[in-house]
C-alpha cells in the first residue's frame, strides 16, 4: 500500500511539472489543487483495499444462501 501512496504521490508532481510547464496559465492555485487531487484520490484507494476482502466473503455467503432458497426439497 506504502508503495501505491508514493507512487501516486510522485505522479501528483509530475503532473503538476507539466502543467507548469506545458502552459503558463496555471498559478499556484491549480497546481497545488491538482497535487491535492492526486493525494486525496490515492490515500481513498487505499482505503477501499481491505474492504475488498469483505465484499469477496459477502459475495460467497450470499450464493450460498440463494443456493439453500432454491434447492429442491425432498419428503423424507
């Protein structure tokens, strides 16, 4: 996750290098909005990541369920 973070990070500043240096209409203003951007956006993926492991049980309880609902039932 450590590696995601820095990774995003790093794109956030060069993208904001090349805001800086594609177009001189940029101020500090946008720049560090969109390295905000980039740093907000990526600390929230990693959030969503150790959630995915429930979603995944979630996902196996619920097919179970369905499979029990819709069985046939026999008379013993």
């Amino acid at each position: 996750m450590m590696f995601f973070f820095l990774g995003i990070y790093s794109f956030g500043f060069w993208f904001s290098k090349y805001l800086i240096l594609s177009n001189e209409k940029y101020d500090s203003t946008v720049i560090m909005g969109t390295l905000f951007c980039f740093l907000l956006g990526g600390g929230s993926i990693g959030q969503i990541s150790p959630i995915l492991k429930n979603i995944a049980e979630a996902k196996v309880s619920a097919a179970k369920l369905y499979y029990l609902i819709d069985r046939e039932k026999t008379l013993i």
